[in-house]
C-alpha cells in the first residue's frame, strides 16, 4: 500500500484544516519545499498537493508551491484544487505536476473531464470523490450535493478512471480514525478500482488497518504534522 503525505497550501504556506473549515485552519510551516525536502529525504516517492486557495476561488492559484517542489525534489505530485479551465490543467501540468486531481468539475462539468480523458489519458488524473454522509461533496467541501459516493465511482469507472482517492470530510483534520467501514464498502463494490482512503489518519496503527481492507493507498496529512506518525514511519 502506498503511503502519500499531503500538503494543503493557503497563501503558499502548508496549512490543515478540520472538517474541510476554512475557518479552522493551522499553519505548520511557512515553506512548503522543506516539508517536501524532508518527505523526500525519509523515502517517500509521491506527495499530494493541494491548493486551497484554488479550491476556493476556482481558478488555480498556488501553482507557484507546485513549481517549486518540482523543480527541486524527485516526489511524483498529484496536485488538486481549483482546476476548472482546461488553461488550469495546463498550468498544473506545465508546473511540474504528474497527475491532476480532479474533483468537483467531475461533479459540475462531466463533459469538460470525460473531454479531457480522451485528451490527456486517464492515466494522468486521480479522480477525488469527497463525501459527507456518503453524498459527494464539491467546492472545496463547501456545498453537499445529492449524488452518492458509490453512483459517482461508477459514472468514471465507465469512462477509464482507475485512480481513486476518496476523504470522509466528516472525519478529516480531527485525528479521530479513517472511515474504514466506508472505504471497505466502496473496495468491495469496485475491486477492481485503485482506491486511495483519506481523512482521518491518526496512527500506523489506522494505516495497518485500511491495508488490511484492501486500500492501494492512504493520504496522511495533519496525523504527521502533529507528531502522531513520524516521517521515518512511512516507508
């Protein structure tokens, strides 16, 4: 199971948040390069970034953090937040990025991303489902619509998505556990899809237990800023 460290950025500095609130926000570092420099040093091989600011304005804003990381360590970077226009992917992908995440334009333009499939390759994306009650979330976690978790998968398994990565809102930043009863239903739905849990990550101890449901891969975030899981643990 691939272990991916996540980096959120508002105002280019590496922050969390609690339950997706933008209002409850922790800054951990003014520079995000040195956290990626240190995810690097300690073996990691991919880092999820994410523009919250992008998220927000929906138009991608940070791309700056992206370059930088790129252009200075080796990590394979999925990089969301913000990608509406095709001019946002190619910024990301011009940037440095090697896939990008996209999650609420999947939601409000599927003919923009089913287009950009067959353009770029389905190999080039990874497909973030965020859910609240099993409902899709989008917006940077602002707005819950009707569309569950498990129709949403089906919609893009369709199309060639194999990547997914999935966060209960509900559980991320609080260090309270991973949805493992959630994330286990989706596995068994769709073995065949390469899923990825998120939120809620608080010890080696959640990871073992969402490799042991079967998840390809797990984004750790605030669990290693707040000294829960050492970096030297994740490899």
């Amino acid at each position: 199971m691939e272990i991916i460290p996540a980096i959120d950025i508002i105002d280019g500095k590496c922050v969390r948040l609690t339950e997706g609130d933008y209002s409850q926000k922790t800054i951990y570092s003014e520079h995000p390069l040195d956290i990626a420099k240190a995810f690097e040093a300690a073996g990691i091989k991919k880092l999820h970034l994410v523009d919250l600011d992008g998220a927000k304005a929906g138009k991608v804003t940070n791309w700056a953090v992206l370059e930088s990381i790129a252009n200075n360590t080796g990590l394979v970077i999925d990089f969301g937040g913000g990608i509406k226009q095709e001019s946002d992917l190619k910024i990301v992908f011009d940037s440095g990025a090697s896939m990008a995440t996209i999650g609420s334009l999947a939601v409000k333009s599927p003919d923009t991303f089913a287009s950009w499939l067959k353009i770029y390759g389905e190999e080039r994306f990874l497909l973030g489902a965020d859910v609240k009650g099993e409902k899709i979330a989008i917006g940077g976690w602002l707005e819950t619509t009707e569309e569950t978790v498990f129709d949403f998968i089906t919609r893009y398994l369709q199309q060639g998505v194999k990547q997914v990565f999935c966060t209960d809102i509900s559980k991320d930043g609080k260090l309270e556990g991973p949805s493992i009863e959630l994330y286990q239903k989706i596995i068994q739905q769709f073995p065949e899809l390469h899923f990825i849990a998120s939120g809620g990550v608080s010890s080696m101890q959640d990871i073992d237990a969402l490799k042991m449901i079967g998840c390809s891969g797990v984004i750790v975030g605030k669990a290693i800023y707040e000294g829960r899981i050492k970096i030297n643990e994740l490899c």
